[in-house]
C-alpha cells in the first residue's frame, strides 16, 4: 500500500494493535501483549509517561526537527531502535529477518533475542552493521563462550545481557490462553490458529518457530530434563561476578539491560558497561516496579554513561519524555510486532514512519530542534497512583 495509503488508515501504534489483535491467533496475542499479575506495571508505564508535561513555546518561528544522534561513537538518523523480543517469528512469521531488513533500510538498531527463532548467523548480516545481540545468560560456560563468539563472527556490535528476568514470570493471562512453554499445539490452540489464515498460511511456509540459536545446545539440555523449555534449561540468574566475566570475554560494546535502581549504577560502572538500559521489561516481569520512566531521572543523575530506555512507548512524544528526563535512545518491542501483525512485511517502515513524523510535530510544538535540548523543560511529573 501507498505510504499516503497507511498513514490515512494506520496513524497511530494504536491502529496497528488493533488489527495485528485480528490477524494473529488469540495465545500468540496473549504471549506479546499481556503483562504480569494484574497488570499494574504495564498500565503504571502508560500513566507515568502521560504525565510528563512540557509548556509548548510560541513565536519561535520555523523550526526544522534534527532527529539525528549519536551513540557509541555511531551516528543515527533516528534516535530509537528495536528491543528484543523472544520467539518474535511466531508473533509473526519471519518477523527477525523483516524486523533486521527494515532496520537496516532506516539505519536504525536491531537487538536479536538469544530466545528469537532465528539465528545470529542468519540475521547478523542482514542488520547493515546495526545489530545487537541480547544474552539471556547460558549457565554453561561453554555454551557462553561458544554464543559470544557466533554473535561477534556474525556481525554484532553490542552486547546485552537482560537481568530482569532471574526467574520466569507467571503471566497469568497468557496461561489463560492455553499456551504452554513450551508451545504445545492442542485443539485448543489449533482452533485458534484456523481463525487467522494469513498467519497460519505464513507460518507454514516458514516452518514452526522455535529457539533456533539454542538448537546446537538442545542435546545437551534434553539430556537434563526431556521435558522443559530449552531456554529456561540453558539460562541461569546472572550475578556480578557473571557481569564480570562477561566484560572480560566480550570487546565489543556491553549493555546491560533492566535496570530500574540508581543504587546499582557504581556496580555497573565499575563492571566497565558501555550503557544502561532503563527498562521494566513492559511491565511483563515484576507487577511491583516503578514505570520505567518513573526510574529514569535519579538513574540519569548517578551516571554519565548512555542510557538506554524503555517500556511503553507507544510515539514520538513518549521518547521526547524519555530523553528529556534523561535517555540517550529509546527503544520499543511491542510496537513494532504490532506493526508487523496488522500490516506484515511493510508494517515496520510504516511505524517507523509514524515515529519519525510524530517526533517532528511535537518538536515542532516546542520549538526545538533537537530532542535533546528538551533536557531541563519538563514542565510537571505529577504521579498518580495506579
Ligand atoms: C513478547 C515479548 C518478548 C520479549 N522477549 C524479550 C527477550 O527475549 N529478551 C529481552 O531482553 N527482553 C524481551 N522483551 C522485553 C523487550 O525487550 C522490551 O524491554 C519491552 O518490550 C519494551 O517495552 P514495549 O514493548 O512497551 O516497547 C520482550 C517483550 C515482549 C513484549
């Protein structure tokens, strides 16, 4: 569809939830969507974020948005990338590689999930030199080892090692739906499946998702338990002294991700991290977190190193809250399975198109080119209880 096309039909991430809800099977929905316990995080992310207030500025004439920045010694034209998302070729079919083109074509960041259904080898070179690779953290050294050195041949810059999840979180809503870890297709879930051809036709053709970096690892794991996820088999609770290690095996630039204390920045920064990446995980890990971006500001005041931010961002005003509290980039997970259950291949340009324009309009409104200088103008943060 034209550009023109989308942008009547599609302008804003909430369209395009509305109709990925209508094409992808109802467990799949509940695995991307849903968050944990009763859902108070998730819904904190969204209030916090709308009472980030600006004054809007008037007669400063034309201003024309300078979205550029630069992270890591690397310029973008845009200052967001795309969060990890595990098992996000069943969201939607071949979404790693469409998600890594289409980041690629944008010059914008794509982080690859060690749970993806793709491997590092199949996408790293797809990603135009931008992609990053997220750890979820293998107990065994040698499976360690062996990851990091796959992630580096294949073109990864970054390092990710997500803390958030030291254990598996519940997500009730997504046990209602009858998925299971891992994925068993019952009646159940296969009636579902026939209430959404183009993602049971696309799923076919690209075979059923799985874990597919872990395959080399899965003898080792089935021989423990021949019944448990492999994912969770391989993973273990990452302390400092894993941290540690990991810094030593790893040149390349090291981030690590859900971080929510301005307590644990000395930690980090003695570590020798790159970046910290602010996240609650959308609310999908801990239902007692503050909202990420409530977590920003005092984690902005500990350190000088990048931050990295995320939750909830649903457009470009939310990353001009986030950077004007202290973010460097901001990324976002769901929004763009969003974009890819209602629209497929073309639904990430489209949102990337909606930041890009969402952004500049609302710079626009402030009188400022660069999302930056917004840094200091925060008119009110008034929290409300959740
Ligand atoms: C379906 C789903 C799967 C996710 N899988 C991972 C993962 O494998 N590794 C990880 O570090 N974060 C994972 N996350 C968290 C995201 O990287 C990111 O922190 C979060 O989605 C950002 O919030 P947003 O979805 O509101 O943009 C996942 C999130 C979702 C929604």
């Amino acid at each position: 569809m034209h550009p023109m096309d989308l942008n009547a039909r599609y302008p804003a991430i909430a369209d395009l939830r509305t109709r990925a809800r209508r094409r992808i099977p109802h467990f799949v929905w509940e695995y991307l969507d849903s968050g944990t316990g009763t859902e108070a995080t998730l819904k904190r992310n969204r209030s916090t974020l709308d009472a980030v207030r600006f004054a809007p500025s008037i007669l400063h004439g034309e201003v024309a948005a300078d979205l550029g920045t630069t992270l890591f010694g690397q310029d973008h034209p845009l200052p967001f990338g795309i969060a990890p998302v595990g098992m996000s070729g069943l969201i939607w079919p071949d979404a790693e590689r469409i998600l890594a083109r289409a980041a690629a074509r944008a010059g914008v960041p794509y982080t690859l999930s060690t749970v993806a259904t793709q491997t590092p080898e199949t996408v790293g070179p797809l990603t135009g030199g931008q992609g990053w690779f997220q750890l979820y953290p293998p107990r065994d050294p040698e499976i360690r080892r062996d990851m990091l050195a796959r992630a580096r041949d294949a073109g990864f810059t970054a390092l990710v090692l997500t803390v958030d999840v030291p254990v598996a979180s519940r997500r009730e809503r997504q046990v209602r739906s009858g998925l299971t870890n891992p994925p068993r297709l019952t009646p159940r879930l296969l009636a579902q499946v026939a209430m959404r051809p183009a993602w049971a036709v696309g799923t076919a053709m690209h075979g059923m998702p799985r874990m597919r970096t872990l395959d080399p690892y899965a003898a080792d794991t089935a021989a423990r338990d021949p019944t448990a996820h492999v994912g969770y088999l391989l993973r273990t609770a990452p302390d400092w002294e894993y941290l540690r290690w990991l810094r030593d095996h790893w040149e390349g630039t090291l981030i690590v991700k859900g971080v929510l204390r301005a307590a644990d920045v000395p930690g980090l920064e003695s570590a020798g991290v790159d970046a910290i990446w602010v996240s609650n995980h959308a609310g999908r890990q801990f239902d007692a977190a503050p909202a990420s971006i409530e977590a920003l500001p005092a984690i902005r005041a500990a350190t000088d190193l990048p931050l990295i931010f995320d939750s909830g961002i649903e457009g470009g005003l939310d990353m001009l809250r986030a950077i004007a509290l202290g973010a460097d980039f901001v990324m976002l997970g769901r929004a763009f399975h969003y974009a890819l259950g209602a629209l497929g291949r073309e639904g990430p340009a489209h949102l990337i198109n909606i930041l890009r324009r969402d952004l500049a309009a609302n710079l626009g409104q402030l009188g400022v080119a660069r999302p930056v200088d917004l840094r200091g103008q925060v008119l009110a943060r008034e929290t409300r209880a959740q």
